[in-house]
C-alpha cells in the first residue's frame, strides 16, 4: 500500500511517542511500588480503566503479588468500603466476599449511610457484578433498594 513519505514518517513518530509513554507509564507502576497498597492499587485501577493494563500485565502481576504477600488481605477494622472493593476487583486474588458483612446493619441490610460515599458506591457495584455463584452478599449488594437509591 502507498503512503505518502510524510504520513509514514508521522506514524513512525507516533509509534515512538507511544513507545515512550509506555515506559513512564511501567516506571510510574514500579514507583508506586513504595506507596501505600490503597495508592498502590487506585493506580492499577486506573490503568485497567484505560483499557491499556495489557501493555503492562508483568508490572502489575508484580506489584498486586508484592502487595498480596506484604499485606496479604487482612480486614483491618479501618478499611472502608472502597478499599475492601478495590482489593476485591483485583483479578486472581481470592479475598471472601464476607469481607462486606461489616458494612450491614443489625437487620442484615447494607447500611443506608453508606449511600453518601459515591466512590465506594461504585467500587461496590463493580466487586458485586466480579461475584461467583453462591456470593449472596454481592447478590444483596446489587438489589439492596438502600444502595441502589439514596433517600437523602
């Protein structure tokens, strides 16, 4: 196929940006290796947002495995919704749905307060819809009127 001279040396420039943006992006994934595992994992999830995790599968295979095996999953009594979501999200590592037994009420409902924290919210719904058979919790998370529709 012909392309003009100019067009193809453009593309070979593009080529070479994206090739560099790759590069800072794999040494932004190893820097934040020495972060906190929230700051840690809020960046993964960025990237798989993108939708350009598969240019770095190895960088974050590495960071999630150093993250699992420093800190493993512990339900530290200050972990919020959004974090035990977050960790939840993450692909081949198991962590118990029952992780989100503490964020429901005396009546066994989610809490209604929880309604106001939008960004855990959407780290919920997201976890619930990663749920395998059996996992009632997330089930309950979906239809659960209280988190679908605040009242405030």
């Amino acid at each position: 196929m012909y392309m003009p001279l100019q067009q193809k040396e453009h593309i070979e420039k593009m080529q070479q940006q994206i090739e560099e943006l790759k590069e800072e992006v794999k040494g932004l994934v190893m820097k934040y290796s020495q972060k906190k595992p929230l700051q840690k994992l809020e960046l993964i999830d960025a990237i798989q947002r993108l939708g350009v995790s598969y240019h770095f599968e190895r960088e974050i295979s590495e960071v999630l495995e150093k993250i699992y095996n420093s800190y493993g999953f512990h339900d530290e009594e200050d972990d919020g919704l959004y974090t035990i979501s977050l960790w939840f999200r993450q692909h081949g590592y198991y962590i118990s749905c029952d992780v989100f037994n503490k964020f429901k009420d005396g009546d066994g409902e989610f809490k209604a307060s929880l309604t106001v924290d939008i960004p855990s919210m959407l780290s919920l719904y997201e976890a619930a819809h990663l749920r395998m058979h059996g996992e009632e919790i997330l089930d309950e998370a979906l239809l659960s009127p209280p988190l679908i529709f605040s009242q405030s």
